[in-house]
C-alpha cells in the first residue's frame, strides 16, 4: 500500500518561486481532499515534479519545477506561520509540541489507544499528529493524551509569548512573538501595506526581523510597536515585558575616541556636528523638540550633548542648537580602524614585495593565483610572470599605486589590499611635483546651464 | 552648499534611504527637487546591490547600481580624471548639493556654487601641513561659501579642457564655507585605477 507522497518530500511551511515573473505555474485546483490525492493527479503528469497543496483552503497547485530548477527559490511561505509560544490559554496554539511536562510523548489525536477520547481530528480543529492542543479551552493551555496508560492526559507547559522573550533596552532586538499592540488591537502584518501602507519593508529591512505581525522596534522608538490592523489607529506600542537585571545586556562595543559600525556604541565626548556647531543637550527641547529623552532612552547614555546614536542612524549625530538645523552628524569623530595589523611592509606602489603574506587588510584569506574559484583571476602565474604570484601571497601585478593585494576567498569581494603597510623609511615620489597633460575624450558635457534652468524658473 | 545658487548638475546623484541597511539604499537622478514628488518627469530612482570599499584612508566607496540610467538632458556621464592628475591651480570648479544652507539660498532645490583651485603647498599654509596628498582644496572667499551637512559624497567638479572632470570629493570639513578659508575635497585622480580595477575586477 505504497502511497504517492512517498515519491516526493514534504518541506512544511515552503513555496517554491520561479524568478521569471512570465513564468506562470498551473492554476490552484480546489477541494482535494489531501496531499495524497494532490501527489498522485502529479505522479500521473509527466511534467509534473513538484506540488503545493495547501492545508486550510485544501487546494493544490501542481509544478513542473523544483527548488534544484534553474531560476527558482524556496522561500519560506508568507501562508504559513507558526507561533511557539501562545497567547491566553493557547486554543489557538498550532505549534509542533509533542510532549508533556512530564515529558511523556504524546498521543496522536487520531488514535483511541492507549487512552480512548472523544476527539476527531478535522482540518479546522488543529488536531494534527500528536501536538499538544487545547481543545476544551483548559486555563492551563495546551495539553495532550499520553502514550502512557498510567497517565491518561498532562498539560505541556507551553511558555506564554508575553514571557517567552523580554526586552533588553528599548526593544531594538526584541526577537518574541507579541503580536498584540497595548490596546489589544492585533498587529498588521509587516509584509502587507494594508490597513496601513508604511516603509518597513521586511526584505528591505532583513536585519530588523520584520516577521509576520509581532511587535518590533526598526526606527529606534522607545519601545517595540506595531501598525494596526484597525483602520483608526495607525501604530501603536506593545506591552513587552523588560527583561530583568539578571537578563545579560548584549555588550555592545563601546568606544571612545572612535566609532564602529553606525557608532551606537560610540560613548566619548565629542559634542559639536561635522561643521562645528555646538549640540543641544538631550534633556533640553530648545532650540528643537524631541522624543530621545535620557530617561526613555536609558541605555543609550544621552549625556549633555554628547553625540550619540540612539536611533540606528548611520553614525553619531546631534541635535544642534541652530535654530534653522534640526540634527546634524557628528563625522568628525573618526571611524574606528577595524583593518587587522599590517603583518610586513612595502616600498613604492608594492610591486617588488615578494613577502607572504597572505591576507587582506580585514584579514579575509587570499585566493591562490592559480585557481579560478571564488574569483575567476585577470592576473595569473603565467600572464604575470615577473610578477611572481606564488601560492595566495600578496602581489601588486598591475602597478596598483595602493599597494599589494590579492583576489579573495570571500566570495562577495574580488579583490582587496593586503594587511601590508608602507615601510617607514619609504619616501614615494610625489604626485604634485610632476603634474602631466591631459587629453578627454566623450563625457562632461552638458547642456548649457542657462536656458534650462530660466526655463524651468519661467 | 552655502552661498550658492539654485543650479543644474545632471552627474550629481542623491543617496536616499540611508536610514536603512544597504539593501534599502537608493540613488535618486535627474532631478532638481530635493524632495521630487513620484512621478516627476525625468526623475530616475534606482537601488543600490553592492558597496565596495576604498583604499584604506581614502574615506570612498563605490556604489553598484541594481541597473544602469538612462542618459538624457538631466543624466549625464562625468569624466574621471587620469590617475595622478593635479588640477591646476585657479582651475575653476563647482560644487553641487542639496544640502544645508545656513538660509543663504533655497533648500529646496540643487544649489551649487564655483570655486577656484589652490595648491596643496599653499593650502597648507592654513591647514598647518595636515592636507594630504590625496586630498585638494580649493580657496577660501571672503564670504562664506562652501559645502556643509547633507552634501557630503558630492562632487567637486572642474572645467578642464572643455570637459566637466570630477575632481574631487566633498567631504565633512571643520567648519561649513568658514570665510576666508580653503575647503579640502578628496583628491579623485589618486583613486581613478582603484575605480577602473573595481569596475574590471
């Protein structure tokens, strides 16, 4: 009695997505009564090598690809989310728990044995497997029957997601499964622009973790919110536990003298704007008013008016106390060199080094010249024979003026300059003793200034 | 720009969204307006797929674009400098942004203002020897005129042999268009290779 789903894997929760928008898979064929029947109308099709069936709308929409085509994607299914945590009494939980407190495994919901019940599983009642479920609405939560005889039934102890994950901050990686805003209003999902069209695109925004509807904090509010899905209310903030003093803060960096990253680490004392204007003090609202108050931004250590970052900005920045600039950002603080130590030294552009060192300056290993992959070489041991490119060292083939370098195991970046520095005793020639002739070709043309812009002015 | 003038630079690109990650950063063309309103003619938004750092010091990234622009009447090509090249001094130069005015001029639209060339050597009669070679400046005016918050990136863009030849930089200086003196740009002709090997590589 071999079933036709033994021909295909089943990967819960995925969509497969062909890149090709003209690219149209066959329509969703209603009322098929399982994944069973959907994987037996694909066996009998020769161009059929995949299938979606879809659990609550119990349709099933057959492919002729699968995740290995070309120009194809699994993705996770925007359909399909699963919370692990519950909410109230957890009559909504469809997690995949499957055992008790006791941790005794459960009962599958279809079986009557070893314990017999009055349950039937259907498509709607959630009572799939043997996860734990709460069908009788019990003020403990979910719970299930057991293999055990000696233990008919046990609750599974199933977190509540306003204590399943707390909140460090102001929420900024709040990661839980709150999906109800302070009023009780449900969330809107993030993926969808409606009620409510907003900017927080979850793909444009991949390291907010903008998943389904639960609560989160991507602009640097004082606390994890969400938009609505009531029409009247656009966005409003979630009750997040905070975590307590026993909750490690997640030590971020912090750095004096320099910034890393967007600088929200950046704790010195640095209190004017790139261009020299003083900043406003953060307890003060004058010249301008504001919402990075020290006392809602606690861990921020808004001191005086020190610049800071408190919003995920790209570097520090400040309130400026120029009426007619609002903020401003505070480059002048230098950026901290996250360059590893230059392991030898060059003279001139490099060219000569025959050293081995063999890493570049963010201490990514070098690629071998002689091999094509990550990186398909322009320069190699037989095309740049003086250049003597041997194993993955550091070589300067092309005259580069910055110095050696190398093509990289990282498959994103080429190339890059190697953790080499200029000897001490170098002295370059300079380029402003002998400036030569230039010739250009096409390019830096435009059209006459004048009449354009009194056109548009007109 | 400071004590500049509403103007047209169809090379100058403004980078939006940057209160994003990268994969939400924007360029905007071929645009007057500092905030065009969607579907303005000529407008041109594309997003950035890939930033790749620059020699280390240099203070510059090159930005991948998900595709390329069209070149019209608002769009067009710069030149680049040769590698190494040194403006001459008194080469006149404009700069363009949509950045702070300090109330010298409207902020709504692309300001720019001109500026001369001096040399390194006298620059750093006022810089006390901190200019480097790869950077330039250019004199400063008895008024104040310059660049400051929010054009920064932008180009510092000379008239050489009837070409428009980015030349330099904008980057944060001191103090915005401080009167009576000398701005310095990053140098482009020392990256012009960098550009060229990032763009072939």
């Amino acid at each position: 009695q071999r079933s036709p789903l033994n021909d295909f894997q089943v990967l819960r929760g995925t969509e497969l997505q062909h890149l090709l928008h003209k690219v149209e898979p066959s329509p969703w064929q209603e009322d098929t009564a399982d994944a069973e029947e959907c994987a037996r109308r694909c066996g009998s099709l020769l161009d059929c090598r995949a299938f979606h069936y879809n659990v609550s709308s119990r349709s099933c929409q057959l492919l002729p690809w699968t995740q290995h085509s070309p120009q194809t994607r699994l993705q996770r299914s925007g359909g399909y989310y699963v919370r692990a945590c519950i909410m109230d009494n957890g009559v909504q939980y469809r997690g995949t728990v499957a055992v008790t407190t006791g941790g005794l495994p459960c009962q599958h919901w279809s079986h009557k044995f070893p314990n017999d019940h009055k349950y039937t599983p259907t498509p709607r009642n959630g009572l799939e497997e043997n996860f734990c479920r709460n069908p009788d609405k019990d003020p403990r939560g979910p719970w299930c029957y057991t293999t055990n005889s000696a233990v008919r039934f046990q609750s599974c102890g199933i977190k509540s997601c306003r204590d399943a994950a707390c909140m460090r901050c102001n929420g900024e990686d709040y990661r839980g499964a709150v999906d109800r805003t302070e009023s009780g209003r449900e969330c809107q999902r993030w993926d969808l622009q409606h009620p409510h069209p907003h900017p927080f695109e979850p793909g444009k925004f991949l390291d907010k973790h903008l998943d389904d509807n639960y609560c989160r904090n991507p602009d640097g509010s004082e606390r994890p919110w969400c938009y609505t899905t009531d029409p009247k209310l656009e966005r409003e903030f979630c009750n997040i536990p905070r975590c307590g003093p026993e909750a490690q803060p997640r030590h971020e960096a912090t750095t004096l003298s320099c910034f890393r990253g967007k600088g929200e680490g950046y704790r010195g004392t640095a209190n004017t704007t790139a261009a020299g204007v003083p900043c406003q003090r953060w307890d003060a609202q004058y010249p301008h008013q504001h919402r990075f108050t020290p006392e809602k931004y606690a861990c921020k250590d808004l001191r005086e008016n020190f610049c800071r970052n408190p919003d995920g900005s790209e570097a520090p920045w400040c309130f400026t106390t120029r009426p007619g600039m609002r903020m401003a950002f505070c480059y002048q603080i230098r950026r901290c060199q996250d360059n590893v130590q230059p392991e030898d030294c060059y003279y001139g552009t490099g060219e000569q080094y025959r050293g081995s060192v063999s890493k570049t300056r963010k201490g990514v290993p070098c690629q071998h010249w002689s091999t094509t992959t990550p990186h398909k070489p322009q320069f190699t041991p037989t095309s740049a024979p003086r250049a003597q490119l041997a194993e993955n060292f550091c070589r300067n083939p092309d005259g580069d003026s910055h110095g050696p370098w190398c093509y990289t195991t990282d498959p994103y970046t080429p190339f890059d300059y190697c953790a080499l520095k200029r000897c001490d005793d170098d002295r370059p020639p300079s380029i402003l003793e002998h400036p030569d002739q230039v010739l250009f070709e096409k390019c830096g043309k435009r059209v006459a200034r004048e009449n354009q812009w009194q056109s548009k002015l007109r | 720009v400071v004590g500049g003038q509403p103007g047209n630079s169809p090379w100058t690109v403004s980078l939006r969204n940057r209160h994003v990650p990268l994969t939400g950063y924007e360029v905007w063309l071929g645009t007057l307006f500092q905030n065009p309103q969607p579907g303005e003619p000529g407008l041109q938004q594309v997003p950035v797929v890939k930033m790749v750092c620059g020699p280390s010091g240099s203070q510059l990234v090159l930005l991948k674009l998900e595709r390329p622009v069209t070149l019209n009447q608002r769009v067009a090509l710069i030149c680049l400098p040769p590698e190494g090249y040194v403006v001459p001094p008194g080469t006149k130069c404009e700069i363009a942004g949509w950045g702070e005015t300090k109330g010298t001029g409207n902020n709504k639209v692309l300001n720019m203002a001109s500026l001369s060339v001096i040399s390194n050597q006298e620059c750093n009669i006022k810089h006390r020897g901190r200019v480097r070679e790869s950077e330039m400046c250019t004199e400063g005016l008895l008024a104040p005129v310059g660049a400051c918050e929010g054009d920064y990136g932008g180009p510092l863009a000379c008239f050489t042999h009837d070409c428009w030849v980015l030349e330099g930089i904008i980057i944060p200086n001191r103090v915005c268009a401080r009167p009576r003196w000398p701005a310095i740009f990053i140098r482009v002709s020392v990256f012009t290779n960098w550009i060229h090997k990032v763009m072939r590589l």
